[in-house]
C-alpha cells in the first residue's frame, strides 16, 4: 500500500492521494504526506519507488539507533550504555498487557514473539522516522533545559511539526504520557518557567 503512494506521488504533481486497492470510486485526500514527499524525491532523483520505499526502512533504522542512543547518553553515565542499549534495541518490548493482571510472571507472554527485533526496527518507513524523530524532540528538549538557545526551540517547533505530521499516533502518546506529567512536575517543583517554552 505505501509504495503505491509513492508510486502515485512520483507521477504526478498533486499533493493527494487516492486508495489504488479497490475499484470504487474514491476521493482523493491529503494523507500519508511522508510517503508523498517521498514520492516527489523518487521522482526527482530518479529512483524506482519499491527502491524508495526500502531506502526509507533502512535509513529509519539507523536513525531510530543515532536517536536512542543519543536519549541514553543524556540520561545514563557512560557505564550503563551498552546496557541500555540491549533494553532498549535488543530485549523484548515486554508482556501482553492483559497476561500481566491475571496471569502469573512465569505465564506471561512476549508482545510481540519471534519478531521483536525486525518489527521494532526495520518495519514502516514513517514509523520508524516518526520514532526517530520524536526521541530526538526529547532529546532537544532537555538539552534546552540546560541551556537554553533560540535555535534549539526552533529545532524543536520543526521536529514537532514533522514529526506530528509523519506519525500522529506516536506523537499523541508523546504528549499525553511524557509532556503532559512533565509539565505537572516542572509545575511541583517550581520549574514551570523554564520547561514551558521547549516542551509546549
């Protein structure tokens, strides 16, 4: 489905797309906008969209490595990196949700079995660049918080925008579990002023 978008984006000029998967008639829409600039890169370099599509998962990859590895070097001592980065890249995501409140431990079951590692890491292209792109928004943002820099803040305003627009879902969670509780314990511990420009 996604290389199709960018298929339909490399031959034509429009920004919108239509679902080539069913023989209704369909409007066409502004969605999947990563996979349509996308599109307009293949077509301007050149390159076949199935290529682009793939270029995408494996550039991903490697940038949702830089940016977790970037968050752990902020957070930890040099002493816990390869062992953060084993949690974080390697082990699996943790138990099915519903395993953990009526089962025993010794019963649970991984979330996501015999996969982990290929379905975190090298799946679709916008999840795997609106992850990445989300660490690194955390991760400007608590470098603003110690020194705080107009351009960092406007660093952030275009990883939030790009980043929301490539994978909303991921950036909702974003906001709702992690800014959301960190401006309530910037509010506790009267730090409100200096986190309310980087994290809203």
């Amino acid at each position: 489905y996604y290389p199709s978008i960018i298929r339909q984006s490399s031959l034509s000029s429009a920004w919108t797309i239509t679902d080539t998967n069913t023989t209704l008639p369909v409007p066409k829409v502004y969605a999947y906008i990563f996979f349509i600039v996308a599109g307009k890169v293949a077509a301007l370099a050149h390159i076949d969209p199935i290529a682009m599509y793939e270029m995408l998962r494996i550039s991903g990859s490697i940038a949702v490595f830089i940016a977790t590895y970037w968050l752990i070097t902020l957070l930890l001592p040099g002493s816990l990196h390869i062992l953060a980065i084993l949690f974080t890249m390697i082990i699996d995501t943790g138990p099915v949700w519903a395993d953990v409140f009526h089962l025993s431990i010794t019963r649970w079951a991984a979330a996501m079995p015999d996969q982990t590692i290929f379905a975190r890491h090298f799946i679709f292209p916008h999840h795997l660049w609106g992850e990445a792109m989300g660490l690194a928004l955390i991760c400007m943002i608590l470098r603003t918080l110690k020194k705080p820099k107009p351009t960092s803040l406007i660093i952030i305003f275009f990883l939030g925008l790009a980043g929301t627009v490539t994978l909303p879902s991921y950036f909702f969670i974003i906001i709702t579990c992690l800014f959301i509780p960190w401006l309530f314990y910037a509010m506790i511990t009267k730090n409100l002023k200096r986190t309310i420009p980087p994290v809203v």
